[in-house]
C-alpha cells in the first residue's frame, strides 16, 4: 500500500511537470513563431494520467486480490489451549469449498432456522442448535469443541459397537442431542458440517487431541451426587434463563431458543452425551452460567455434579436404547441403564459415585 501511495505521488508529479513544460514549450515556440506540434505531450500526457487511473483502481480493489492468502493453521501448539480457527480465513479458502465451511458454520450456530420445527430445508430437530452445547460455533476451549473430530474420526466407539464415521458421529446428535432424525449423507448440509469440521482441523495431526478439545473430566467425587442440592443451585444459579420448569425462553423469532430447555419435550433425549452426568458436569463446570469460561469458572466441582444430577433426573424425550453398547462392558462408568458388566446398582451408575465403578472396570479389563 504504501507502494502504491509512493508510486501515486510521483505519477502526480510528473503530470504536474509535463503541464508546465508543455506549457513553456508551447510559449518558446510561438515567441519564437515556428509551430508547436501538440501530439507528443498529449500522449506522453495520456500515458501518465492511465498510471494514475490504474494505481488508483489498485488502492481502491479488495486486498486479498493481490495479496497470497494467510496460512491456514490453528492457533495451537502442542502445549498450548486448542483456541480454534480464526473465522477471518474462511474468506481466503476460495470456491465451493469456501461456500461449504462457511455454509457449515451457520448451520451449527443457526441449525433450527434451516433444519428445525420451522426449518427452511426440513423439519427434523427439536429447535435447538448445534452451537447451544458446542460452544462459539464449536471452537471455545473445554466448550465442547470440534478441535480432535477430524483427527480422530472414523474410530471404533463402544455405544455403537463398531467404526464410526464422521457422518455418524453427527447424526447420532441429530438423533440424540436434537432428539431428531439423521440427514443424508449426501446432502449439502451434511457436506456442509463436514467441510466446516474438517476446516476446524486443520494443524490438528492425525490421532492428535488438542489440550482443551471437547468437555473437561471432573474429578470423580467421593458421595453421589445430590439431587436436593443440585435443585437448590439449579434455582440460585440457572432458573433464571432456563427457567424453574427447565423450558428455556424462546427467542423472539419464535424459531429456536433465546435460552434453551434443559429437560421437558422439547430437550435432547435420555441417549443423549449430555444425560451421563460426567459430561453435563464437564459442560457446566466450565461454561455456565452463561458468561463463565474455563479462566473463570463459577460452580465448585460438587456444584456441577449436583447440578448434573438434578437436571438429568427430571422428565425428557425417550429413545430406544436397546441397539446401543452391545458390549455391556463398554459401558462408561455413569451409562445410567443397566445391564452392566458388574454387580453395582443401576443407582449408582446414574449418580455415583463413580469411583468404585471404575476401579471395578480397570479390574475386569485386566483380567
Ligand atoms: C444438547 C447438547 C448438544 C447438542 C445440541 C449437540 N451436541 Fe454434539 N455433542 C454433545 C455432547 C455432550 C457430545 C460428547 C462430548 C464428549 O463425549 O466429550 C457431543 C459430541 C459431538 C461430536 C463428536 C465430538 C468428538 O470430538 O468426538 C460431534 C461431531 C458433534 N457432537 C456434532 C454435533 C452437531 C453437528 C450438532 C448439531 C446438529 C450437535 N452436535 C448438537 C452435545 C450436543
Ligand atoms: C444468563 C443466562 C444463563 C444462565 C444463568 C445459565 N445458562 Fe445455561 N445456557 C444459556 C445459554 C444462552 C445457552 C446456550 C449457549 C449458546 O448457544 O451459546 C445455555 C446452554 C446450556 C446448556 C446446553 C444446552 C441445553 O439446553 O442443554 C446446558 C446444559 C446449560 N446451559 C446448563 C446450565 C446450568 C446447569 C446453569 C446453572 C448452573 C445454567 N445453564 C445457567 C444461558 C444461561
């Protein structure tokens, strides 16, 4: 730019001097009374004013016309907090796959206006987004983030008993999560959510899991959890946006939520990630109330859990589970329906406390 600024101030110049010799000349010749041939100044005058013209249309044109696109990398190091892509590069990917991330990214922050009960391509969720539990679009650190699915997915996964995919992943969310149905994998939108994963990925080595990528393990605690107390959070510290019947406000637009529901028929169902209690204490711990980070968490580890367990203990959408976790033993700790692969009530699994279950599963694992 500054070049640019250089080259047009001197363009200036030479134009202001070509008039005032051309001028002189024209003055000498006719004092001098021999005719003054105006051609050669003309174009030499042309010539200097189409510089002009072209550096100015070089300022005024979009930058990135010029200048080689930034790296596409995270801003990640192995020791440092996975703190996502920067947005500003989706400009510069360029073509369909531009169109597709940024495509993908709006559907994860907007899903229920495209895919909701009111959606403008279908109506198969419940009105919530994607981003309601996937924080900032999934990329903020311990907010359940996107950072490790490209570089860990396809991998084998003990609910499902076998290899999944990608596509799978997400559409087990769109079943659970959005208490919906899947969408085709073929589809532009499933295209989209892939391309905008993948993009997030990006820097992100294979099999790697960057530090901060998904939800926090709490420490286990060494009681259950405590349904009552969690109540008397859940009144103090969440009823105030989510509401004391767990129904969340909806936005205004009357398509999804200003704040979401916690449980009711119209939260994610009992197959859900968030319905083991480690992972709906995972989420809150480091990021709710709303506004709280993992820098400045508010609710101690025991207030999450109790939290958890209120929450989850009240009514939501059923699912059919009988497919799921077809090695019993490969149930996690807090898979709260039985059969498991140990004798500890069905109870404790819900509610804990987990420790002794873990140790019973290190032990059958080493058998
Ligand atoms: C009600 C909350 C909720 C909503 C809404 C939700 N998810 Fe999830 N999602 C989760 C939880 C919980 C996990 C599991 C996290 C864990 O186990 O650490 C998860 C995991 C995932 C994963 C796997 C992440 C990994 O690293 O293994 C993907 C991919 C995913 N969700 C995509 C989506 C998409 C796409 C949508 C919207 C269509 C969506 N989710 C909506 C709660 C939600
Ligand atoms: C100031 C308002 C506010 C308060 C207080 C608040 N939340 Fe939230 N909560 C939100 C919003 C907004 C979202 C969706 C975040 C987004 O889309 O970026 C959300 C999302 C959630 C989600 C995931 C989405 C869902 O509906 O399942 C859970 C779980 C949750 N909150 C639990 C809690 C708990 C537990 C508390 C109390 C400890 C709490 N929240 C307090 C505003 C709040």
């Amino acid at each position: 730019m500054q070049v640019a600024i250089v080259l047009l101030i001197i363009a200036l110049l030479i134009l202001l001097w070509q008039g005032v010799t051309e001028q002189a000349m024209r003055v000498l010749k006719e004092r001098a009374g021999s005719p003054y041939d105006e051609r050669g100044p003309r174009i030499a005058k042309g010539a200097t004013v189409t510089i002009i013209v072209l550096i100015v249309a070089f300022m005024a044109s979009p930058r990135k016309w010029f200048e080689p696109p930034p790296p596409m990398v995270a801003t990640y190091t192995a020791d440092s907090l996975w703190a996502g892509m920067d947005t500003a590069l989706i400009d510069h990917i360029g073509g369909e796959r531009e169109e597709l991330v940024r495509y993908g990214r709006e559907l994860i922050r907007n899903t229920a206006f495209y895919l909701g009960p009111q959606g403008i391509i279908a109506k198969q969720t419940n009105g919530m987004n994607c981003q309601n539990c996937h924080l900032d679009a999934g990329t903020r650190p311990w907010g359940n983030n996107y950072s490790a699915v490209w570089s860990t997915y396809p991998k084998f996964r003990e609910r499902s008993g076998a290899t999944e995919t990608v596509v799978k992943r997400i559409n087990d969310c769109f079943e659970r999560s959005l208490n919906g149905t899947a969408i085709d994998s073929t589809s532009r939108e499933m295209q989209a959510l892939l391309a905008y994963m993948q993009w997030l990925g990006t820097g992100v080595d294979t099999g790697k899991k960057p530090k901060g990528s998904g939800l926090a393990e709490l420490k286990f605690m060494d009681l259950a959890a405590d349904t009552v107390h969690g109540e008397a959070i859940y009144t103090a510290k969440c009823a105030s946006c989510h509401k004391e019947d767990g129904a969340g406000v909806r936005a205004s637009n009357g398509l999804t939520y200003q704040y979401p529901p916690l449980w009711g028929e119209n939260s994610y169902n009992i197959g859900a990630g968030l319905f083991r209690l480690s992972r709906f204490a995972g989420y809150v711990k480091n990021n709710m109330p709303q506004g709280v980070t993992w820098e400045s968490p508010q609710l101690t580890d025991e207030e999450a859990w109790d939290v958890a367990a209120y929450v989850n203990s009240r009514q939501r959408p059923d699912r059919d589970l009988s497919a799921d976790w077809p090695n019993i033993a490969g149930k996690p700790v807090d898979h709260p329906f039985g059969p498991y692969a140990d004798s500890i009530p069905e109870i404790q699994h819900k509610f804990g406390p987990f420790g002794p279950i873990a140790e019973a599963k290190a032990k059958a694992k080493k058998k």
